[in-house]
C-alpha cells in the first residue's frame, strides 16, 4: 500500500528532542517546519532543494555576530531585580522585533506569489523588438496575486477585483505587467485613484467594513461617477468572486505601444489566458469561506504548486494599427474604462508561463516584491492613456516608504538578472559598495563608462508621434463620456445563470446601503445598463423600477466575456472523501492514489480522528471538514453507518446545493439518498467500485459546477 502524504496530515510522532548541550549542525525540519505534506505525482517533496532550517549556523550569534551564551533571561539587578540599560542583547533583540512590519500596501495589500517561468512562442517578432517575446526564450518570472481592497490580514474571497502583477527578469531588464483579472478600471484619468480607493476603504471614523464594497461610499461614488459601473457590474459578476488565483484571467488594461525592429509601431492589449478555465464561487461559499478559511486562495495556490499541479496561462495580444486616432472599431482605446471585445480583436498567443515554485519565505519575496509599470523593455512602451500615465508616476514614490528608501531595486526579489550600471547612489539600505569616483555622465575617468545603448537596445524610446498643437487643459476627449454601452455589452453577454448571479450580488450590495438617495441613484445607472438588470434588483429592493436617461443600441453579445462554457482539467481540484468507522483502507488508499495521480487534491474525512481501517491518517474530521472546501464529495463504501449524522448530512446538503459533484461506490450512496438527493442527478453519480471514482470525478469536474441545478427563476 502506498503511503501517499496528505495536506494538514496529522504529522509523525517526532522522536522526544532534548536540547543539545555541544553545537551540533542544524538538525532537519521539525515536521511543523515542512509545510502541506503534499507529493508531486513523483513523489519528490518540492521543498526539498530550498532548505527550511530558520538558521544555518552552529552557534546563535548577535547580529553582530559575536556567540551568545544566554538569550532566555535579561540582565538584572538580582534576580528579582529590575532590568539593566545595558543589557544590549536584550536591546537588540527587542528594537528588531519593534521594526519586523513595514506599511502595507496602501491598496492590494492582501496577497500570495509565486516563482515560475515564461516561454515565448515567438510570433509577436513582427510587431515587438522584446528580445523575451522572441521564439523559445525562457524567461523566470514572479506572480504576485492579490486582492484590492482589503488589509494584508484581510480575508482571500471577498467580492472585489484581483490583482495579477508579473515581474519578467528578461535579459533586458525587468518587464512588469502589473494588471488585474478585469479588463477595464473604475476611472479614465490618475487623478480620481484616491477618490475610488477612499470611497472603497472601510469608513474613515469607525474603519468598517473590513475589504467589502457593500457600503455607502462606495456606492456614493460609482453611482456619482458613472464611468466607473462598467467595471462595476464586473465586480458583481462571478468574476469578483474567483475560486482560485489559478482559474483567473489576467489583463493589461490600458494600451501600450509595441515598437518592433524596424522602428515601427503599434498599439496592444495584454491578456493572460488561464489553462483551467475561469471558475468563481457562489457568494455563499465567498462567505463562509471568509470565516472557515480566510487564506484559502493562498493556501490553494501554495497547495496546488506543492502538489505538482502547476497553474498555468498562456499570454496573448490583441494588436491594432497605431493610428493618429488611436480608436479601433470605435473604441477609444486610450480610455481604460473600455474593453475591444475578442470576437473583434483575436487575442494572438505569444507565450506560456508556469508557477512552479512556491517562495520560501513570504516577507523577503511576496512581500517586499516591487512591482512598476515603468519597469518596460525595448519594444514595449506606453500610451498617454490617462491612468497609465499617473501609474508611472505612483509605483516608485509608493516605495519610497513602504519599503523604506530609494534602494529597493536591491531587494534580491526585485533585482534584475540583467546587469545593472545605474550610476544612483547611497540612500537608505544602500546594499551595494559601488567603487571609483566616476557615477556621472559624461566622464572621461572611467573612460566613459558606461555607454548609452541608444537604438535600437536602449529602452525609453521616444517614438515620433506628432503632438497637435494644443493649449493646457484639464479636459479629456467626448467619447470619454459613454460610461453605460460597454456595462451593457457586458450583460448581454451573460448566461442566464450568471445574469441571476449579477442581479443577485447587486441587490445584496445595495441592500447594505443605508442612504435612500444612493440606492435609488444606483438603481438609474441599471436603467441605463438594461430594463432586466435594473427590474430584477429593484424588486429585490422593494423600490420602483425608474425608465432609462441614455438611449442604447444594443451591440453585438461577446461569448468570450462569459465564464461558462468549456471544459478543463482537474488539476489541484480538493476532493473529500467520506469514510465510515469500518471503511476498507485498501479501497479508499487506491482511490486516494488515483486522484493524486490524475492532479487532483484528496482529503480523507471520517468521523473522528481515528486512523481509517487503523491505517490511513484522517485529515478532517466530521467537525473540522466544511464543504467549501471541496470541489467534489466522495462517499466511500462503509460510509452509509454514519448516513444520518447531522454533519454529515450538512456536507452533503451544501455540496449538492453549491452545484458540486457527489460521487458514491458501495453503500456509500445511501449518505447522498440521507440528504434527501435523488442518485443520480445532474453531477451526483454512483459507481460500482473505488476504482472507477478516479475515471469519472475529471468529466464531473470539467465545467466547475452542475450549472443545471440551478433553477432559474
Ligand atoms: Fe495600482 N497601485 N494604481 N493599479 N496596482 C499599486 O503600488 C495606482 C491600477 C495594481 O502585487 C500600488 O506597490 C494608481 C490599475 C496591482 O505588489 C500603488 C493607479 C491597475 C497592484 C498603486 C492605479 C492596477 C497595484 C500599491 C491609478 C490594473 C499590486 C502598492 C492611476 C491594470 C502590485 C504598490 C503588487 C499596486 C497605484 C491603478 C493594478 C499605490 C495611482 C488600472 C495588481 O502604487
């Protein structure tokens, strides 16, 4: 019987350690030290290559490096005595621990990376010069992913929008796309950020709500500031919800300018493709979760990594000629409140990335990470969008005090594998002992190094476009000012189901909205958008409906805005599988290893702790196991004698009404039928033996959910 690690496994007994009285190296990790006790499909332990010890030296030093011979007691007068100023140990250790947190992230600060690499497909040589976009070139990347606005200790699965920053160490320099999971912003212009944020953060005299947009000053401000409802009504879509940083689609936003060799240029949109399909929660498993697993997409990702199952995307452009207008097909495309629909403008594949390595230590790297829209190589440049340019701006200055000073370049995470001659110098942690005399340009003691690259290497380039001719103004341009079509398009690009799903997060919102007059001013916006959008939510209110102020065409639906449809592969799903008190081991080990070896994530549940068959560790016991946590239930043979404990019976219930499917062998179908479900049913199924549960859970897998059970009213 293979004897195959489980995540949350109760750990080895440790032999009995006493505290060694010689220096010794350092022992091996302390079973809590290796976290999840998940294999790849090889069995080899991704941690293995990175050492866990905390410390690799013998002896426990100051930092000054001098050996200590005591660090449990102060120095004091006597023994009871109070403590002396001079206890500089004490000091130190102290003073340290005073300054271990930094300032989080003023917004995303609420996040999880990972270490992976990209490889070109080659293709987008044509329209970029970026030696990383070229045919076969691998590139080690870092994906930090987050959520907007909550704070660093804030729950993962709050209705928001989600961050998705890469950082491309190409040998060029680095390349950061700092995008989100939706393809358009609240605002068109840098210098309403602080108004969103500020009216998205908790209020500013009791600071509550905790990372939520159901609140009034949200609605205050996108009901008052109408640009921002496209980019809205994605947050209330099952996109605000996702069920996992490695089933999200991520995207640029705005438009950037490619240069390609020759010189010439054109304007594109970056989008990132994931392997798995989008999938979201339902608002009720985003709320139980936000209380039964506050870190479950951190944990998802580390998980599914350490597992072997390494999310990946695919990256693509959508490319359009680099005209005077900069529109395509009507779009503004300077304007990031706007979106070109697919069916309009094919995203082209030009890459591949996978996460394949989890950080080994989330300060130094997911946390310290310092991603800028500036970091650009040549062949990519920006546009004048009017977001993007105060983005330019605020990356860098943010740093200044998050991380404490100009240098943070010098962070080993943020360092660029290209080499570095910047001729900056000094500043706060300033890691570097730079030499000569020299740091300027021109110079002739260094002999004139370094040299400027200029073209075409040298990034920065200044393409020639022609400014008209023009006068200072605070102003933006008319088109601009459609704020409802594309909210529009949006909707009637929905599936019913997901179409329910919108009226229903909106009538939960506004329901949390106490001022009248802004409810009912959100409630024109949905006139706006569409009559179905606007009567759903207003019923729910109990509010009239009001009539349209704008009148719209209705554009043609994009299928590609749609979550639904397709069909992807399990990889890092969680499967729980039920188990009786007199569950056959063999049985349930040969599933388990099944599922492990098609990807897939499986939890042993059973009624207590006790080892199933006196064998197989239990990770979750009826007490501990919540059905959020699952994609899918397994119901084992042996598992009909606990059919009707009320626990039970609740994880079946919520499973079958989440829309996830239930697979029974033996008469482990009698728990399902306890539950009052009929077998089968749409995605609930019972099979013969153990052996066909891993053959059948991908198919019931492939669209996420049983979207039949859903009845639409
Ligand atoms: Fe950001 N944004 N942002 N943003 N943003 C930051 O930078 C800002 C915007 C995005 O994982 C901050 O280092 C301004 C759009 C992501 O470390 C800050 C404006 C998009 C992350 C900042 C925008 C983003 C940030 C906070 C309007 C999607 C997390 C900490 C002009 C395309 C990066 C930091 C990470 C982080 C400013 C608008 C995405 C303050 C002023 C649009 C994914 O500099």
């Amino acid at each position: 019987m293979s004897d195959i690690p489980i995540p949350g496994a109760p750990a080895p007994e440790p032999p009995p350690v006493e505290e060694p009285t010689e220096p010794v190296p350092p022992p091996g990790p302390k079973p809590d030290q290796s976290a999840p006790q998940v294999r790849t499909p090889t069995g080899v332990r991704a941690h293995d290559d990175q050492g866990v010890n905390a410390q690799q030296g013998e002896w426990l030093t100051t930092s000054g490096g001098v050996r200590l011979r005591e660090t449990d007691k102060s120095l004091k007068a006597g023994e009871r005595g109070p403590t002396l100023l001079q206890d500089h140990h004490l000091r130190e250790k102290i003073t340290h621990f005073d300054h271990e947190r930094i300032p989080e992230r003023v917004v995303h600060a609420r996040g999880a990376g990972a270490h992976g690499t990209f490889v070109a497909y080659g293709g987008a040589e044509s329209v970029t010069s970026a030696g990383f976009l070229a045919e076969g070139r691998e590139t080690p990347v870092f994906v930090r992913f987050s959520t907007v606005l909550g704070s660093r200790g804030s729950a993962d699965t709050v209705r928001d929008t989600r961050g998705f920053a890469t950082k491309f160490y190409t040998d060029e320099g680095n390349f950061d796309l700092v995008g989100n999971n939706m393809p358009v912003f609240f605002i068109q212009d840098g210098i309403k950020f602080p108004d969103i944020i500020h009216a998205g953060k908790p209020h500013p005299d009791r600071e509550i709500p905790q990372a939520q947009s159901a609140h009034d000053t949200f609605w205050d401000f996108v009901s008052l500031h109408t640009e921002a409802q496209h980019h809205t009504i994605w947050n209330m879509s099952d996109r605000g919800l996702s069920r996992s940083y490695r089933m999200m689609e991520g995207f640029g936003v705005h438009t950037f300018r490619l240069v390609n060799a020759a010189g010439e240029t054109s304007l594109a949109k970056f989008h990132w493709k994931p392997k798995l399909g989008v999938h979201g929660l339902l608002w009720e498993e985003a709320q139980m979760l936000g209380g039964f697993d506050p870190d479950f997409h951190r944990r998802d990702l580390a998980d599914a990594i350490e597992a072997g199952a390494h999310p990946e995307w695919e990256l693509g452009i959508q490319v359009f000629p680099d005209t005077p207008e900069q529109t395509y097909a009507g779009i503004d495309l300077l304007d990031p409140t706007k979106l070109v629909p697919e069916e309009v403008a094919p995203v082209q594949k030009i890459g591949r990335m996978v996460l394949d390595r989890n950080p080994s230590n989330f300060f130094a790297e997911t946390e310290q990470i310092a991603f800028h829209v500036g970091n650009l190589v040549p062949g990519i440049d920006v546009t004048d969008d009017a977001l993007l340019q105060a983005r330019l701006f605020s990356y860098v200055d943010t740093q200044l005090t998050r991380l404490g000073g100009p240098n943070f370049n010098q962070i080993p995470v943020n360092r660029p594998h290209a080499p570095v001659n910047d001729m900056l110098r000094d500043g706060f942690h300033q890691d570097a002992v730079h030499r000569g005399v020299a740091p300027y340009h021109p110079n002739s003691l260094d002999a004139g190094c370094p040299f400027l690259a200029g073209d075409p290497q040298g990034a920065f380039r200044d393409n020639p476009v022609t400014v008209p001719e023009t006068v200072k103004q605070r102003a933006q341009s008319a088109s601009f000012d459609d704020h409802f079509s594309q909210a529009r398009l949006f909707w009637l690009s929905m599936t019913p189901v997901e179409k329910q799903h919108i009226i229903a997060a909106y009538s939960f919102e506004l329901g949390k909205v106490y001022e009248p007059a802004i409810r009912e001013r959100q409630l024109q916006c949905l006139a706006n958008i569409a009559a179905e959008l606007c009567g759903g939510v207003a019923a729910a209110l109990g509010l009239p409906a009001p009539s349209p102020t704008v009148e719209l065409a209705d554009p043609e639906p994009s299928p590609a805005l749609s979550m639904l449809g397709g069909s992807y592969p399990p990889d890092g799903r969680v499967v729980g599988i039920v188990a009786g008190p007199d569950s056959g081991a063999d049985q349930i080990d040969g599933v388990r290893t099944a599922l492990s070896g098609a990807g897939m994530t499986p939890l042993l549940i059973a009624p207590t702790g006790a080892p199933v068959g006196g064998e197989l560790a239990v990770q979750r016991t009826f007490a501990t196991a919540r059905s959020v946590e699952y994609d899918a239930l397994v119901l084992a043979d042996g598992a009909s004698a606990v059919a009707a404990d009320p626990q039970l019976l609740l994880l079946v219930e919520e499973i079958f009404r989440h829309g996830k499917a239930l697979l029974a062998w033996g008469d482990g179908a009698e728990a399902i039928a306890s539950a009052g479900i009929a077998v089968p049913a749409p995605g609930v199924k019972a099979v013969g033996s153990g052996a066909e549960v891993a053959a059948e859970l991908p198919d019931l897998l492939a669209a996420h959910r049983s979207w039949e059970r859903f009845a639409l009213s």
